[in-house]
C-alpha cells in the first residue's frame, strides 16, 4: 500500500474539475478559474502536478507527492485555488 495519496475523481468532481483525455499513466482533470484554467494531473506513480494556465502562459505551481486530503486541500489554498465543494 502506498504511503501517498491522490485525490479521487469522485473528489475532484466534486471541486468542479472535468476530467479530460490524457497519455497513458496520467489522468488529467481541468475547471476554469477566474483567469484561465486550472489543471490536476494524476501520475500513476502516485505523482501529482498542479498547472495553471493564465493570459496564455502555463504557470507550474506544484509537482510532487502529497500524504492525506488534508495536505491536498492546503495545497489547493497555497496556490489560490478554491477547495470547496461546488453545488452548482
């Protein structure tokens, strides 16, 4: 079992993110933000990045593992990224 964790679809559906096509090994899920896109991609090496893709730049915020939701949610505010559920 591994000691990292990734965010469920179930999860990230919930934050508003639609999961879109990806390469073998990844599995990517997008939402609009305010001033572009958000990106997740989940690596099957329990890896994960976090893009953010503003006025036409890619902006990396995050690549590494993480170790709970808990961690994950921080994550989500340290970039200034809602980690709410979303009702609409």
């Amino acid at each position: 079992m591994s000691a990292f964790y990734q965010p469920t679809a179930a999860l990230l559906r919930a934050f508003g993110f639609t999961q879109f096509a990806s390469p073998a090994g990844q599995t990517r899920y997008s939402r609009p933000s305010e001033c572009g896109q958000e990106t997740i991609v989940l690596y099957s090496d329990d890896e994960l990045t976090l893009l953010e893709a503003v006025n036409g730049q890619l902006l990396y915020c995050f690549q590494g593992r993480i170790a709970s939701e808990a961690e994950f949610r921080v994550l989500l505010r340290q970039v200034n990224w809602p980690a709410e559920v979303q009702t609409t």
